[in-house]
C-alpha cells in the first residue's frame, strides 16, 4: 500500500519534474558546457576555448561591466524607493481607510501590464518630439519651465528616468506582498501599545517594521531579481543601449547571441557570470536579515 | 474461442478499413517560414494559386517580429528541423554558418540550367547578396545559395510640403552637405525636426556612416579598414564621424534622434513631423498605411567629396532558401522559380509595395517605388564586401557615432576607442 502511494505521488509530480528537466535543467547543463567553447549556435563545430570567455568577460569587456552597473542603478533606486513607496501604501491601505480595495487593485495594475506596452506609453508621456511630452507640460504649468527637460535622449537624465518607470512598474509587487504581510501581524498588539500610549509612528517602527523585518527581506530580494534583470521596459523607452547609457546585463547577452558573429559560448559565460552575481547578492541579503533577527 | 474469433475479426476489418479510408496524399506539401508580416496575405494568396496550379500546397508559416523569427531559425537549425524553405535574417557571417552547417542548398545548378534563364531574371546586385565568389573570406563553396524576392534601397527621404513652408524647391533636393547643413538653421528657425531615423536601435547609423565613408574614401579604402589595413583613427574616418558631429549642430537632425526607434521614426515622418527620414524601401508601404495622402519625394544622401562616388546601401530585400536536407527540395526549387516569374513579383510588388527582385516586373509598379529602385545603382551592401567587420568593432563605431550626436564624445575621441578594439579584435583574429 505504501510502495502504491509513493507510486502515485510520483506519477502525480511527474509531468512538472518532466517538463523542468527538460525546459530547465538540461539548457542550464547545456549552458555550463558552452562556456568553455567558442561557437556560433549554429555550425557543428565548437572550438574548445578553456577559460577564456570568463578572461575576457573579467579583463576586457568594460561594456559589460559598465551594464552590470547601470543594472546596480536601478535596482538601487528600486530598493529604496520604490520599495519604500510600496511599503509606505500597504500600510496605508491595511488601515482604516476609504476605497482601499480600489486602490488595491488600481496599485497592482502596473504590474500586471506588458513592459513593452508601459515602456511606449511612457515614453509616449515622456517624448518632447514623438510622444505628448505630458511631463514638460506639467512642470510648465505648475511654474517649473526651467525643469523642462529632454528627459529620455540626455545621458544625464536617461537612465534615472528608467529606473523612476521601472519603479512605477514594480511597485505593485512589494505593495501585494508587505498588504499580505501586514495582515498576519496580530491586531492586539496595535490595540495593546495604543492602550499603552504609543502613536502611530512609535507602532510603526515597534511593531510593525520588526514583525516585517522577513517580508521585507523577501520583497528586497526579489527586487534584485526583478530589477538587476530588466531589459523590456528599456528597449521599449529607448530602442536599446543609447550609447552604452542604459545597457544592461540581458541586453549584453543577447547581443552577443545575436550581432552579426554570434557567440553563443560567450553568451553563456556572460549568463553564468551575471547569475553567479546574483546568488551572491541574494546571499549577502539573507546573511544580512538573519543577523539582524 | 467465440470471444477470440470476434476480436480478431474486428482487428483485420479495422486494419483493412484503416488502409483504404487514409487518403493517400501523393503531392508534397511544401513548407516556408517567414518574418514578413507586410506580405503575409499576399503570400497565402500565391500559395492558393499555386495549390490550383500545380495540386502542390503551400503552407506559408508567420513568425514575428523578426527578433523572434531570428531566433526561431537558429533554435531550428540546432535542432535539425528547418522547414523546406526559410530566409536567414543577418548578415553574410550568419549566412555563411548556416551553409558551412549544411542547412542551405546550392542553388548554382539550378540558376544556371538552360542558359542562365533563371539568373538572368534577377538584378545582378540582388543576386550578389545571395552569392559566394570563388575564394571568399567565409570559406564556402562559390555559389548561390539563396533567391531574393525582393530588393531594398536605404536613402533620404524628405517632405514635400514641409519643404514648400521652409521656403525650398521640393524639386530642387539638397545635393551637397553643405546644402543639407544649410537646411538646418531653417529647420531650426521653423521649430520644426530634422532628419528622423530609428537610430536608437543602431544599425541604421552604421548604414548613413558607411554611405559617408565610400564618399569620402572609396570602397577600396573601406574594405581596408574592415581587413585592418588601415586604422580607424585615420583622418578620413575622423571625418566621416565630423560629419554626425556637423549635422548635429547644424540642427538637421531631430531631436531625441539617438533614441529613436524606427517605428516612431516612421510615425513622425508619416505626420509630417519631420522634414527628412533615413529609410528604406519598405517605407513606402508603412507610409501608405500610416498617412495615404504624404507626399514626398526620394534623394541620395548629401555629397561630401567629390573624388568618390554617393554610394547607398541596396541589394536584396528579403531572400529565401532552401533547407539542403528537405525531402522535398525539387518541389521547393519549382516553387520558388514560380515565385519569382514576373506575374507572381509584379503582384507581390503591386500588393505590398516592395521593389521586385525580379528585373522584368519593373514596369508595373508606382513612381515613389521606382524612385527607390533608380537607386540600385548606387548600391553596395557589406554581404557583398566579401570582408566582415567585427561585431564588437561595429557596435563601438556605433554607438561613438550616438556619442558624437548627444555631444558626450569628440569625432577624434571616438576614432581612437574604436580602433582599440579593432586592434584587440585583429590580434584575437590571428591568434585564432
């Protein structure tokens, strides 16, 4: 009877463990075989090129250094704010307030959207020449016209506004994740330090920033994911790299896999290298969140 | 035993009905993929009066946008499971890999057969796109290895109208750069935008830079460089970047250009937003769906030197091949020689706006189109240089050139970053 349940649970997670191995694990084995080689992803030759796609990626591709820190850029201003932000309305929408199921759901619209579309749309919002330059407008009118800016085709200014729509587009995540949080933290600890006098923004960093301490951890680390991986959004504001101003590491690989002389090997290398920064960062962080429990 | 005999029974009368209720198809059914979404309707509809014609049927197979149908091509080619007939979307490097791995027949045998009737059908520049000549750099086998069902030109484009309100003659066209510079004080005056282009995704910048460079220092003196003869940082190539640098403060460029994707591009010059586009033949259809009633008019890219001819980038459009391990390779040779007949391009051309690869269609198609085709005169394409650049050296070129446009870096500054890699490039070249 044992051996026919085990049988059944087996059968049962079968098709997903299939489809894993087969969409996952192999390409992932594929992927650290081809760093070692040169190829093009086409002919049937490989040529073995040792280590030498991680020497170049380590000694002299600046290009991907450079994306790996416009990378860091943003998913810096997305740990602050708009992880901030997303905190700051999960809080005020688990209080008491009026419509807060609407803006549930008006806060986890962006989300949901393509990024293609909200790069366009916004670059549409954005855009002086191509689109409604809405942004200039608006400073114009509340008696800013100096602040008036091309704000998408200015080295300066490109990549900050990126990461400000990224931030835009993300927000509803952190948002779902700190609502749901919030909701687990026992509300007869409010009622307990409001007996005892406390204000809201004593409960605030008391109880409710300790008790949310691992959410948040949680909401920092996939930030890093989300963020450090980006790339939709950018093609659809700027069409690409502009000069190097707003490449990224996924940008970088895919050229590679797709210029004129693709190297597939190299690509590899660039994606095992850019995961293994990510495992990394994800560790300090949970290092980091375990000491501070 | 009953049992037994009723089981059997029943297996040899579904046997026998199974052999004779399957249609036994014997004409092949032939398979094509393709990215070109403008020609989509235009293909199913050949592919019915093919079907008519021959009982031979056609399954025309869409993959878009071009991205996702490179991609899909190569994950095929891995996996050995290319239809009978594809196209390859790059350049001659992509081209040469998917030869050298056996993917693609040579078309030789067939081009040539009774006299060359079907080369002869082509425009010689259309063809060369497709070809190998004896002892090129790929290392392939001299031949043709594909049909191009269409050519392209890439040049300027400006608008009639907009040109009238500037106070010039729309039939007097800027020929110089001098006289193109000198629109752009009354562009800028006008508040209107310049030159729009989908420079944000590149290789359009490439195509403007390379036109300038054959004007300034002849084909003999490009090739050279891509060969590593001559270095990037000498003074005809600075010049060729002082060019963007002149355009840039001139104010014939639009703004936000360096950002701009093609489709925007487009859009803009379809709304008469912009006095010039940098585009290629495919515009005319996309200007047609986008604004009917544009009226605008084709000129070469401004003259710098006059010791080299104005050289525009032109050749094959889009080109189809045929999968060397296909069963049905004879079918697919029949179909495309059907394909590229006169009658099947001249519709092709009517419907979609596209200049015929097929020379003899020519006739039949509309004044804006054949303006582009004059062009093919001018042309060259780097898939027929025989020589490649590296991809590392021609995205720094690239975006050097986006560099000197957003004032970041000089012409001379850009000159020198880019043959360090084409330094470090070579040397990685030789110890290969």
């Amino acid at each position: 009877m044992k051996l026919k349940d085990a049988l059944e649970n087996y059968v049962f997670v079968l098709p997903a463990v299939a489809i894993f191995t087969v969409f996952y694990i192999i390409p992932f084995i594929w992927g650290f075989q081809w760093v070692l080689f040169e190829w093009d992803g086409i002919s049937f030759t490989k040529i073995f090129v040792g280590l030498a796609n991680f020497k170049e990626i380590f000694t002299q591709d600046s290009n991907w250094w450079q994306s790996i820190g416009n990378a860091g850029y943003i998913t810096l201003i997305a740990l602050t704010f708009q992880n901030i932000l997303a905190f700051m309305l999960a809080w005020a929408c688990d209080r008491e307030i009026r419509m807060k199921n609407f803006y549930r759901v008006i806060f986890f619209i962006p989300p949901v959207l393509s990024e293609i579309v909200v790069g366009m749309v916004w670059r549409f919002i954005i855009n002086d020449v191509e689109g409604a330059n809405i942004i200039n407008r608006l400073l114009a009118t509340v008696g800013f016209p100096n602040l008036m800016h091309n704000w998408l085709s200015d080295p300066k200014t490109v990549l900050t506004t990126v990461s400000l729509v990224h931030c835009w587009k993300g927000f509803g995540w952190g948002f779902l994740i700190f609502l749901a949080g919030l909701q687990t933290i026992p509300h007869q600890l409010y009622e307990s330090a409001r007996v005892d006098g406390a204000n809201a923004w004593q409960t605030l960093r008391k109880i409710t920033i300790p008790l949310m301490m691992p959410v948040m951890v949680l909401v920092a680390i996939l930030t890093v994911l989300g963020s450090m991986q980006s790339f939709a959004l950018i093609l659809g504001m700027v069409g690409g790299e502009f000069a190097g101003h707003t490449s990224v590491p996924v940008l970088r690989i895919l050229a590679s896999m797709r210029s004129s002389s693709p190297r597939f090997g190299y690509a590899c290398a660039q994606g095992l290298s850019f995961g293994m920064i990510l495992v990394i960062i994800s560790f300090i962080q949970y290092r980091f969140s375990k000491k501070g429990q | 035993m009953l049992l037994r005999n009723i089981l059997l029974s029943a297996f040899l009368s579904f046997s026998v009905l199974g052999c004779f209720g399957q249609k036994v198809d014997l004409k092949p059914s032939i398979t094509v993929w393709h990215w070109m979404t403008d020609r989509d309707a235009t293909f199913q509809e050949l592919s019915k009066k093919y079907e008519t014609l021959t009982g031979v049927k056609v399954n025309f197979e869409l993959y878009a946008p071009s991205e996702a149908y490179a991609q899909k091509i190569r994950a095929a080619a891995q996996g050995i499971n290319l239809p009978d007939i594809f196209g390859v979307l790059g350049d001659k490097m992509d081209f040469s890999a998917f030869i050298r791995a056996g993917h693609i027949l040579d078309l030789t045998p067939y081009m040539e057969a009774n006299n060359n009737n079907w080369k002869n059908t082509f425009f010689p520049k259309a063809l060369a796109v497709n070809e190998f000549t004896p002892g090129n750099s790929y290392g392939i086998n001299p031949g043709i290895y594909g049909v191009p069902i269409d050519i392209t030109t890439i040049q300027m484009i400006y608008n009639k109208k907009l040109f009238m309100q500037l106070g010039l003659d729309p039939n007097r066209v800027p020929k110089t750069l001098q006289e193109f510079l000198e629109i752009g004080s009354k562009i800028r005056a006008a508040g209107m935008q310049g030159l729009v282009s989908g420079w944000g995704e590149v290789w359009m910048i490439d195509c403007l830079a390379n036109n300038f460079a054959f004007n300034i220092m002849g084909q003999d003196k490009v090739l050279a460089t891509i060969k590593g003869e001559v270095p990037y940082d000498d003074p005809d190539w600075i010049k060729v970047f002082s060019v963007f640098e002149q355009m840039q403060d001139s104010g014939v460029l639009a703004k936000g250009l360096v950002t701009m994707i093609n489709k925007s591009a487009e859009q803009l010059f379809a709304n008469e937003k912009a006095v010039f586009a940098f585009n290629g033949s495919w515009c005319v259809n996309v200007y047609k769906g986008m604004n009917s009633d544009l009226d605008y008019g084709v000129m070469l890219p401004p003259q710098i030197s006059e010791k080299y001819p104005v050289s525009i980038w032109g050749g094959a459009g889009s080109s189809f091949v045929i999968n060397a391990r296909s069963k049905n390779k004879e079918e697919a040779v029949k179909f495309l020689i059907w394909l590229m007949d006169q009658d099947q391009q001249a519709y092709l051309a009517i419907s979609t706006n596209n200049l015929p690869a097929n020379k003899n269609s020519l006739s039949k198609i509309p004044e804006v189109l054949a303006q582009f085709a004059r062009g093919m005169n001018y042309a060259t394409h780097p898939n027929v240089w025989e020589v490649s650049e590296s991809s590392l050296v021609t995205e720094t070129f690239d975006r050097g050139i986006q560099s000197i446009i957003i004032g970041e870096k000089t012409p001379q500054q850009v000159a020198i970053e880019v043959q360090k890699i084409k330094a470090r490039e070579l040397a990685k070249r030789r110890a290969q």
